[in-house]
C-alpha cells in the first residue's frame, strides 16, 4: 500500500477497551488534582481555605511557636501562605507593646511576658465558639485553653494582665467580666497603678478604679 501503515477496523470490544482506558485516565487525572487541591489547602496556599476554619482547628491542638504580645500568639499550623496561624485572643484586650505608631502601654510588657510563660513553646487547644472565626486583619479569633484546660484569655484578666473586652460579644463575656471586676477590686497585675489615662478609650467610663492607698 506504498509504504502507509494499513489501518485495522477495531472491534466492538476492543472499542470499548479502549473507550475505559481514556475514562479511567480521565478518572486518575481528577482524583490527583483534588489530592493536590487538598494537599494544598492544608497547606494553607489558598486565599480562602476550601475547609472551613472549624474544622480545621476547633477542639484541635497544636504547639505555640511565637507570643507576639499579650493577646496574639502564633501556632504551628500553616494559614494560607503563612507558616504559622496568628490567633487573636477572644473576649481579652492586653496593653499594646508592638502596634505601628503606637507607644508601648501602661503593663504591656508585663503582659506579653506572662503569656509568653504559660504558652510558649507548650501545646494547647483551640476553640471557636463564634460563627465569625477571623478578625480584619485574618487572624483567627479563638480562645486558647491550656494544657490544666484553664482558658487563657480568662486567666489573663483574672491576673490583671489585661481587660475584658466588652467591644465583640462572645460566650463567655459575663464570666470575664466578673473576673475583672476581682481582679481591680485586689488591684492585681495593671490595676495595681493603672490611671485612667492608662486604659483604653473604650473602658474609661466603664470602669471605676480603687481608690490608692493614702488618697
């Protein structure tokens, strides 16, 4: 046939042979692409996580690997194009040591030196009680409850190491504020010498402070 390759009619069998060939291959090349898209995703190299952050971190526990200040710590566990997680304390507000264009506060550094002490380098366990689970800023919005099962955020304002934030409603906002108000009526941690100069604009006319001694 002047040198062409014959071509051969193939059967009804072998055409359906090769008709699942190229729908197995089909099937192969999906089922890699979502285990890459997975992969991925727990990765955290995604804008937006295709799980959602409950279930990727609520009632899980990882390692704290950095304490930014008294409210902000990191964990490992890759976010995004982040190595790490960035969580932002829920239902507590610590004085800022490390805000662009803003002097560190009256017990900032007291602060972050304490929570640096009962979380660094230690393993704790996440929780998302809210529907909304980040902050403006994508830092995930948890409470951290230690290794005892103590609630950090708690812990923080009951020591006079920060405040109960009344700005973001959360579950347990009652209990943090009762734990405030203990906390300035033994003048523990920041309330020891706090003016009202020092506290954030939002709880100056909320809170009334003790009386100092000999005044």
């Amino acid at each position: 046939m002047g040198g062409r390759r014959q071509l051969t009619k193939l059967s009804a069998s072998q055409r359906r042979l090769r008709m699942l060939a190229r729908r197995l291959a089909w099937a192969g090349g999906i089922a890699l692409l979502l285990l890459v898209l997975a992969l991925a995703d727990r990765a955290g190299f995604f804008g937006r996580p295709l799980r959602s952050d409950r279930y990727r971190y609520d009632g899980k526990a990882f390692q704290v690997v950095r304490v930014v200040d008294g409210d902000t710590l990191d964990i490992a566990c890759p976010d995004r194009l982040r190595p790490t997680t960035r969580i932002r304390l829920l239902g507590v507000d610590t004085p800022e040591t490390v805000k662009p264009d803003t002097p560190v506060q009256h017990f900032g550094p007291e602060a972050t030196a304490y929570v640096r002490r009962q979380v660094l380098g230690k393993v704790v366990t996440i929780e998302l009680p809210e529907p909304r689970t980040r902050d403006r800023y994508g830092r995930l919005t948890a409470y951290v409850i230690l290794p005892d099962g103590r609630n950090l955020s708690e812990l923080i304002v009951a020591e006079g190491y920060g405040y109960a934030d009344p700005r973001f409603a959360h579950p347990l906002a009652r209990r943090f504020q009762r734990a405030q108000r203990q906390a300035i009526k033994l003048r523990r941690g920041l309330w020891k010498e706090a003016t009202a100069q020092d506290l954030p604009a939002y709880l100056r006319e909320k809170v009334k402070l003790p009386a100092r001694p000999g005044s």
